[in-house]
C-alpha cells in the first residue's frame, strides 16, 4: 500500500507551495529595487532642480546687493557734492563784497563794506543752520578756555573775554569758542 503522503503529485501549486519563503522574496527583490532607484532618481532631480533654484535666488541677490552698494555709494557722493556746493554759493557774496572793499580807495567805505560783509557771512551761516555758541558762562564741552584770570568782579566760571567764536550746527560742535574764564 502506497503512503498518502506519497501519492502527492508535483502540481504547480504544490511546487509553489513547497518553495521556501525566503527564496520568493529574493524572485520579488528585483522589481523593488528598480522601483526604489526610480524614486531615488526622482527625488535626486527634484533636490538638484531645488539646489540650482536655491543658488540662482542666491546668484541674483548677492548682485541686487552689488547694486544697491554701488548706487548708495554714487548717492553718498551726490549729496556731499550738492552740500559742498550748497556752502560754497552761500559764501560766494561774501566773496565778492570782500573782492569790491579790496578795490576801493576809500577809508569809510571800506569799513562800511567790511561791516556789510561781516553782516552778509553771518546771513549765510544761518541759511546753512550754523550758529554761534553763547558765550556767557563757561562750559567744557562748548567752550576752550585758554586763560583764567582771578577777579572779585566776575562770577564763578563767568566767561570774561572771546579771543575766537565758536560755532555749532545742531548738536555737532564745528569750532569750540576760544575764551578767558574767571575765577
């Protein structure tokens, strides 16, 4: 008598069911990795396509920014050169009132032109926002105190004399008041 188990004939399911599992995943794994490295191609794409999108952003803001430098830059130098001429056309008259006093031969009209002059350079600093530092009692910080004289007459650091005026435009100190300081 035959043995059942003997009798099983070699049927294509059986084959297949008879066929290690590891030996089916290792028929499959070709397919899988063909798949993974068409993902992996994709995604290597989409990070190089984001990389160059990156370093073009990159590459046109640094030459924004070469351009703002520069244009800054030639402003800058507009703006010094319209001040600079600005100053020097409000001086100018001056300039030209010293040039007639120069010409003339005469005696008072020279000291009328030189007050005249004095009176016109004064206008100009103050179109220019420039003025003159008061000079009553001193201040280290807006005055130079050349010389000190000991006198019961004056008040303690009273500014008795003005050897040179100082100037000043805003909060900025263009010359300190050159001064003697009592007590």
């Amino acid at each position: 008598m035959e043995h059942p188990v003997d009798e099983v004939k070699n049927t294509p399911e059986t084959a297949e069911s008879e066929v290690p599992a590891e030996e089916k995943n290792e028929k499959k794994k070709p397919k899988r990795p063909e798949a993974e490295l068409r993902e992996l191609k994709k995604q290597l794409e989409a990070a190089r396509t984001e990389a160059e999108s990156a370093n073009d952003k990159y590459l046109r803001m640094m030459a924004e920014y070469d351009n703002f430098r520069k244009r800054t830059a030639k402003e800058k130098e507009g703006v010094y050169a319209d001040a600079y001429a600005d100053c020097i056309e409000n001086i100018l008259p001056v300039l030209d009132n010293l040039s007639r006093a120069a010409g003339s031969e005469n005696f008072e009209a020279v000291k009328k032109g030189l007050e005249m002059t004095a009176k016109a350079f004064e206008d100009a600093l103050s179109k220019m926002g420039i003025t003159e530092i008061e000079t009553k009692t001193f201040d280290p910080n807006l005055h130079n105190a050349v010389m000190h004289v000991e006198d019961e007459n004056y008040g303690d650091g009273e500014i008795v004399e003005v050897f040179q005026k100082g100037y000043r435009k805003g909060d900025k100190i263009i010359r300190y008041a050159m001064v003697k300081v009592a007590n």
